[in-house]
C-alpha cells in the first residue's frame, strides 16, 4: 500500500534534519573548543571580571584605608605640581607644599606610582576614583599575565586563571584601595613571567624586560624589589647552571643592591621613617613571627583558593611532566612568605605578589578533574567554567570593603565660605580631609594644619606606638596658640568614637567650646569610628601668619623653621 505524499515529505524532511544536526555538532563543538582556547577571549574577560568586581564595589572610592590611601592620592597631586613648577630647590618646596597641606609624604615611598597618578589626575581632574582606576588597570595587568603564565605553562585553555584572579579576596579588597601594593604585584609578575622566559630562550629582550620590570616594581613600592629576589633564588635553584649560573647571580645580587641605593637617600631625609621600617634583631627571638604570613594565607586567598592552591602545588611536585613547574611555583610563593616577616611593618597586603602563583597552582590542581569531562564535548567545559566564575563573582560580592564618606562635603563648605582662610583639623582622618582640600584648591589659597602640629605632637616611635606631648597646659593656652601662632579662624574637629581620648586633644575640644569660638555647623561623615565632624568660628583677632614651623613627625625629628607655604 502506497504512503500518502505528505508523510513521504515529513521522513525525508526529518532524515535530512537529523543529517543537518549530526553536520553541525563537529562545527559547534570546534567553536566552543576554539573559545575556550581564544587567547582574546580569555584577555577580554580578564578585564570584564576585573571591572565588574569593582562595579560591585563602586560606592567606594578608594580612600578608606587610613592613613595611607588619602596620602597616596595626595602625593599624585604633589609630584605633578612639582613637575609644572620646575623649582629650583624641590625640596624646599617640598617644605613649602608640606606647610600648606601637612599629609604629603613624597620622601617615604618611590615616586613611579605618583607620577602615573598625577598624569591621571591632570588628564581626569583630580578625583579619588580617577587614582582608583589607575590601581584597578595595574590589578588588570597582574590578572593578564598570569593568564599569559598559565598559557605558557599548562596551555592554551589554562589561561581562564587570569580572570580567576579577580575573583581572589586580596585582589577585591586592594583593587579598591588607591595603595602601592597592586601596583607593585603588576610589576612584579610581569618581572618573573619575562625572567622566567628569559632563562628558557635567552632572549635579550626578555632580560631587558625583566630588567625594566623589576626596577618600575622597586620604583613604585620598596617591597616590590622582593620580585628581584625571586629571580635570584630561581637563578641559584632552577634556571642557570655552573659558570654561567654565577655570573647570573652576581648581576642579579647586584640589580638588589641598586634597588636598595634610593633607600640611602631615604635616611637621610626620613630617618625616623626608615628607622622604625628596618628589620631587627628582635625577629630571632620570636620563632612564631616567621610563619605571621603563612597563617594569613587564608584572609589573603579565601579557604577554597588556598586548598586548590595547595592541592595544585602537591600535585605538580608530585608529578615528573609537571615538576618543574612546581618548583618555580613553590620558590615564587616561599620567598615573600620567608623573606618578609623580617620587617617590623607587616600586613596581608605585603604578599600580595603570591597570589597569582597559587592561582596557577589551583589550575594545575583542577587539570584532572576537567579530564573527567569528555574530550569532545567541549560543552561541558564551558559549563564548568560559566559556573565557576558565576561562583567566583558572587563570592567576591560578598566581602566587605570600607567606604568612607562626608569629607567631601566639609571641603567644599570651607572653599565656598573661606576660600582663602587656613584650618586647624584635629582627628585620625586628617588625610582624608585634606585630600579634599588639596583637590578643590587649584590655585593654593587655602591652608591647613593639623591639631598635633600646634596644640600637641605626636608621633610613632620605632615600636609603631604612639607618643604624645602636650604644649598647653590649659584651655586658655589653646586659644592664644590658636589666636597668634596657627593663623586659622576655623577649627575642624573629628567627632567619633576615638575622637579627643588623649590629653591634646581632649584640651583642644575644651577650647573651642568656650567663648572664644562659634559653633558653624556639623557635617555627617562615615569612616570608621568617625560619624561627624563639627566646625568652628574663632571670634576676635587671629593674627596672620605668613610662615611656620614645618616638622613631619612621622618621618624625621627635624624641624624646618619659618616655612613660607607655596603659592602659584
């Protein structure tokens, strides 16, 4: 019996369907394939994962690690006004700057980073957020070459991990701070990853570029020269052999002497600064201090980062194709972890630079689970990894980075109604304040000093503590200070929770609410233990004040007498 005509058609037309079906699952497999090992691909969501972790973060503006992010931002501003003037004498004017906004410190930290931030700042205008971005591209460039490591090393698909490294707790947190340190970490991988294909080929290029790497990273943080160590250890361990691997090390030994020579310089003028940063003895007497960054790992890393990471590095070490590897991963990750704590300063944000070695290591970690997926179902690869990095940004999402807010608020009240008046600021985010300032004083009219400079001073011993010492004996002392030497008519005071415990200015709070003062207003701010901060009128006489004595605490037990603050 004939079939009707209409079901020959629908067969025919569903044994050509299938036929199309089986045709194009060899060409949709060979695009995913091709995706999942687009070195493009993998660069454009290294920077996609890296910007929307700092979307998730955007209230933030970078400057709520005190006191050094307000100053980070602060000495950006300072070294490009020292380029456009030209002085004669940079550092009086230095002095001069320091007199007018007492934050700056140029003297304590290299001036690479600096001057890319005042560019940005010149380019942008000078915004909190314009300094944030500059770290967040740095965070970028880390996160580019690690994926270029994990290509080079363990293949073209391996090179995912670069946007895994966004996902990383250190990297949310100090890719959201203007601070020295994510800079440093870009530098310094890009230093390893152009020595370690150096010693492979012997390429000149690669040493010049490992050269200029691992001096930009000593130029930008002093830490950053531990790159510069890395390299010699992998020099005497891995890479180089008999004659060569001691010619080798003697020019690496001497790029670490070069990198230290600017801290010479840095004596001279901060040797209270350096003094309480060198290492000491007392590091042998406490065993336990060795291993304050290993027991950090999991803040800087999150558990899960940590377990793959070391998972990873036992599998490698354990495996004869992957040894080597390994090796150059557990040098790179053992160096900062052991060299570091010998500095009295130590912090999580200090061993930032290991964090892309142990992502390398969760991806060697996770190769033999992906083996379990079909070869030549590339769909499931993209599956995983569409899930994994679903994971990661909600994770990220999750940790909490301070936000500091309201200073802005108070600056621009004082340029609007003192435009050319000076302030006294007393409280622990003098920083924060007169970054602002600083910001909306293009032409230097305005001043500011600090309640330590005047009423008190204080400073940090060598110990990290602070001491003080009172130059009031009384209320009535403050106001004639106030009256004849600061020549400031407004008085800024910081209200919270540590607000006026110590002598000094626990008197300076008595003063201003005498009757020689004037409450203004109050303006909400939120950092910290600070939830306002209330401002003052001096009523009566101020006597002018064309120059100061200028003694940076923090940095030197000098004082620079009869400083004219700078002017354009």
């Amino acid at each position: 019996m004939t079939e009707p005509l209409e079901i020959v058609h629908q067969r025919q037309q569903e044994t050509t369907a299938r036929a199309d079906r089986r045709e194009r699952k060899p060409a949709i497999s060979a695009a995913l394939h091709a995706c999942l090992e687009s070195q493009l691909l993998q660069a454009i969501f290294v920077v996609a994962t890296f910007c929307l972790i700092a979307g998730l973060h955007r209230s933030n503006d970078g400057l709520w690690f005190q006191g050094d992010s307000p100053r980070h931002a602060a000495n950006g501003l300072f070294w490009w006004d020292l380029i456009a003037t030209r002085p004669a004498s940079p550092t009086e004017f230095a002095l001069r700057y320091y007199a007018r906004y007492p934050v700056i410190n140029p003297i304590a930290y290299p001036p690479l980073f600096y001057l890319l931030e005042g560019s940005v700042f010149r380019a942008f205008g000078p915004s909190p957020f314009a300094a944030k971005c500059l770290v967040l591209a740095f965070g970028i460039l880390t996160g580019l070459y690690t994926m270029a490591w994990a290509r080079a090393r363990l293949g073209a698909q391996s090179g995912w991990t670069g946007a895994f490294l966004a996902f990383v707790p250190g990297f949310v947190v100090w890719t959201n701070a203007v601070m020295l340190n994510v800079p440093a970490a870009a530098f310094g991988i890009a230093c390893l990853y152009h020595y370690r294909k150096w010693s492979e080929s012997g390429g000149k290029k690669q040493l010049m570029a490992a050269a200029l790497a691992g001096a930009a990273a000593a130029l930008t943080y002093y830490l950053g020269a531990i790159a510069v160590f890395i390299c010699l250890l992998w020099a005497l361990l891995l890479s180089l052999r008999g004659q060569t691997r001691r010619r080798k090390a003697y020019w690496m030994f001497t790029a670490i002497v070069v990198a230290v020579v600017p801290l010479l310089f840095i004596a001279r003028l901060a040797p209270v600064f350096v003094a309480r940063h060198l290492p000491g003895v007392g590091i042998l007497a406490h065993p336990a201090q060795w291993i304050f960054y290993i027991r950090r790992l999991p803040a800087l890393l999150g558990p899960a980062g940590l377990l793959l990471g070391l998972n990873g590095l036992a599998l490698a070490l354990a495996t004869a194709r992957l040894r080597r590897e390994g090796a150059y991963l557990v040098c790179w990750i053992l160096a900062p972890l052991l060299a570091l704590p010998i500095l009295p300063a130590r912090d999580l944000r200090y061993i930032l630079l290991v964090a892309p070695a142990f992502v390398i290591a969760a991806a060697i970690g996770l190769g033999p689970v992906l083996r379990f997926l079909p070869p030549n179902r590339p769909a499931f690869r993209v599956a995983a990894l569409l899930a994994g990095l679903a994971t990661g940004i909600w994770m990220a999402s999750l940790i909490h980075i301070p936000e500091n807010t309201g200073f802005r608020d108070i600056s621009a009240y004082l340029r609007d109604h003192a435009p050319a008046d000076a302030v006294m600021y007393d409280g622990y985010h003098d920083g924060l304040f007169a970054f602002y300032v600083r910001a909306l004083d293009p032409n230097f009219e305005r001043r500011i000093m600090l309640g330590q400079e005047l009423v008190y001073y204080r400073h940090q011993a060598s110990t990290f503590r602070w001491v003080e010492t009172v130059n009031a004996a009384s209320t009535r002392d403050v106001v004639q200070l106030l009256r004849t030497k600061s020549g400031c008519r407004w008085v800024a005071l910081e209200v919270g929770s540590y607000s006026g415990r110590s002598p000094g200015p626990q008197l300076l709070r008595q003063a201003v609410a005498g009757s020689d003062f004037t409450f203004v207003r109050s303006f909400p701010v939120s950092a910290g233990s600070a939830n306002r901060i209330d401002l003052y009128r001096m009523l009566g006489p101020v006597t002018p004040v064309t120059t100061i004595d200028v003694r940076p605490a923090s940095y030197s037990n000098r004082i620079f007498s009869k400083i004219a603050p700078v002017t354009r």
